[in-house]
C-alpha cells in the first residue's frame, strides 16, 4: 500500500504467524521489522492519509484483530471480535471512516465500521458466499461489494450512502479470489481466475455492465491483483502456470499484453 509519493509499505506473515512490515521511503528499502500478533489469515493494510496506517487481520482465535501506525509508533494490537471465516477486507469511503468485510461461518457477509469516534457492532449482510470479500470505494457514501457465489458466479452488493443493494450476481464462472478496484469516479473494474485458468474481466463505467472478457491468452496459476498506476493506467499481476510473476497493464481502454517478470512464486503478495 501506499499513503504517499515514493512511500510503499508491505506487509506479510512469517511462519509464526506473526506480521512483517517493511517499506520504501523514496530511496531505499527499510530492515524487515516484526510488528508480532497471531495471525489466521493475511493482512490487509488501508490508509485514511498521509502517514496514516491501519491494519486488519483475523486472528487464529477467529476474531478480528487490528493495528495502526499513528505516524510516529505502532500501537499494540486489539480485538474487534467477531468469529470470522475468512480474511478481513477494509475500505475507506471518506475521511474517518473505515468499513471492514469478511465471511461468517455461516458463509454470510459480517460487516463493522468506524466512524471517526468508535467502532461499531458486527452486523450481518446476509449472502451465500464461497469465497472471501472484495471492497472498492469510487466515492463519498459508496462502497461496492464482490464474492463467489453457490454456483461459482460473482455476486454484488452495494451501500449507497443510505441503503444497502443486493446480492445481485453478475453470471460468469469464478473459479478463484475476486480483484476489484476503481480508476474514476463511477467506474469498476473485477477481475477473477476462471475458466481455463484465464482471468477474465468484467467493467462498470457508470451503466450498464459489460460483458465478462478473457484477459489476454496467459494462463495462470494465482487469483489476480489489480492496483492503480496513476491517471488511467491500471496494472494486473497474476503468477502463471510456470510459476513465473506475470503482469498486464492497461492504459485507458487498450491491454498492452501480458509479459513475464521471473520469479519462482506461488501467489501474488495481497492485501498490501
């Protein structure tokens, strides 16, 4: 993630579970440096500002947990609660809010929030979902939810500021994690591992949906990481079937191609 120019922090889990941060400040990259806690699944980092950073994980007691980066120290880390089933997803839609996702054991979308001042209860956003939570924000009081439903087609959900919508699904064949993210306001884009272990893409560009198109002719290994490059420009990485770092950008409307970036990988580093 990124709260800066020239400013990148990444965050991983070592084989004791504990979470890892380094980062790079314009020049160099820092030591690795282990923030500790007790971790069942990744971390997903999210920034409300510039030196502002807060991490979400969910613990091996299923519980969420958190941390944050006040710009001068971390914090110790503390339980939100909760018995959660999947990773933890978390999205800013404005200033002092903080919106996180993840999975019950009942397979429901489990929902809490911070409001500036505190943290409110778990809730239910009902849902039958297979698979872990995407969140995107493309403005003020709109948050757009994505997951894999019973029948492998992806699901969307949606908070105007008011109400939420859905789950309403968007047909295709998921047969991985979901990537969504937003290059402008009213605009998004998922992408998913499908068929063939093709990723294939599915845009929102005010109305009405496009239909899913393949991405390319690379097969590949890993569920996709889609991230924002600046202006129109979006990039897409996935690991292919050898294994390798596969990445694709997009500048405006046109793919420029997939290309290899080596490595010996087994997944993209997510949720950083």
């Amino acid at each position: 993630m990124s709260w800066g120019p020239n400013r990148i922090d990444v965050f991983a889990l070592n084989g004791e579970n504990n979470c890892l941060h380094i980062f790079w400040n314009g020049n160099s990259w820092s030591n690795w440096e282990n923030l500790k806690g007790n971790f069942a699944s990744g971390i997903k980092a999210v920034t409300l500002g510039p030196n502002q950073i807060y991490l979400f994980g969910r613990g091996l007691d299923t519980a969420a947990w958190y941390n944050w980066w006040d710009g001068k120290s971390w914090h110790n880390w503390e339980t939100l609660g909760g018995m959660l089933n999947s990773g933890i997803e978390a999205v800013s839609m404005d200033t002092n809010r903080l919106d996180l996702f993840a999975l019950g054991f009942d397979n429901s979308c489990q929902h809490m929030w911070w409001d500036g001042t505190s943290w409110s209860a778990w809730e239910n956003l009902g849902g039958v979902l297979t698979g872990p939570i995407c969140a995107v924000s493309w403005g003020p009081n709109r948050i757009d939810l994505f997951a894999k439903g019973l029948h492998n087609e992806l699901l969307q959900k949606w908070w105007d500021g008011s109400t939420w919508f859905g789950w309403g699904s968007l047909d295709g064949v998921i047969t991985g994690e979901i990537s969504c993210v937003s290059t402008a306001l009213n605009s998004l884009d998922v992408f998913a591992q499908g068929t063939g272990n093709y990723i294939y893409g599915r845009r929102w560009n005010s109305f009405p949906w496009e239909d899913w198109k393949q991405i390319g002719s690379t097969q590949v290994f890993s569920a996709p990481f889609a991230a924002l490059g600046g202006g129109n420009w979006l990039d897409l990485l996935a690991v292919g079937v050898d294994n390798t770092l596969r990445h694709q950008a997009r500048s405006g409307n046109n793919w420029l191609g997939w290309e290899s970036q080596g490595g010996a990988l087994v997944n993209v580093v997510r949720n950083s």
